[in-house]
C-alpha cells in the first residue's frame, strides 16, 4: 500500500482529509497528525484532494466530528470508506442558531 493518501487532524475525528485523489475501491492509509496512529480504509467512492473520507460510520441527525468538535450534522447514513461532503454532510459552519 505505501505512503498514506489521508491525514487525521485530532483523535476521535470520524475523518480524514485525502492529501492526493483516492479511487473507488482503492485501500489506503492515513495518519494521525499527532500520534503517528495508522489507519487503514477501503474507499467507496472517488475522493477529491482536500474532500474528507469516512473512518466511521454515521447515522443521519448525528453530529460529524472533525478537529475534535461537530462541524456538521449528517443528512444521509454515512459508511466507513465513504465520500463526505455536501451531499451527505449539512455544515454547522453557516448555522448560526436558526
């Protein structure tokens, strides 16, 4: 497998963030900033550099954790390997209380 195409940013995030293109179907790892720790996930879908990939899965109304806090509310189930984003992931970014 090699190098890792993902980062983690804090223990706990339910994501990582692709450092490079990662393919449906593809294996790949990624590493925790801080600790080093590996993880190791099978993608279920075509990830763009920058786009999050799912560690653990997520039912819908559950909160998304990244950087060790919500940034988001889940509008979709979401699978370990899948593609987060816009379309399964409502931002808490532009939410302010309404």
């Amino acid at each position: 497998m090699g190098k890792h195409k993902f980062l983690v940013h804090e223990d706990g995030d339910y994501v990582g963030v692709a450092i490079e293109d990662i393919q449906a179907g593809e294996e790949v790892m990624g590493v925790d900033l801080h600790s080093g720790k590996k993880f190791q996930v099978t993608s279920n879908h075509d990830i763009p550099l920058g786009h999050k990939i799912a560690l653990r899965a997520a039912k819908k109304g559950e909160a998304l954790i990244k950087y060790s806090e919500s940034v988001g509310t889940v509008t979709q189930d979401i699978q370990v390997g899948d593609w987060v984003h816009t379309h399964n992931l409502k931002t808490a970014r532009w939410d302010y209380g309404n």
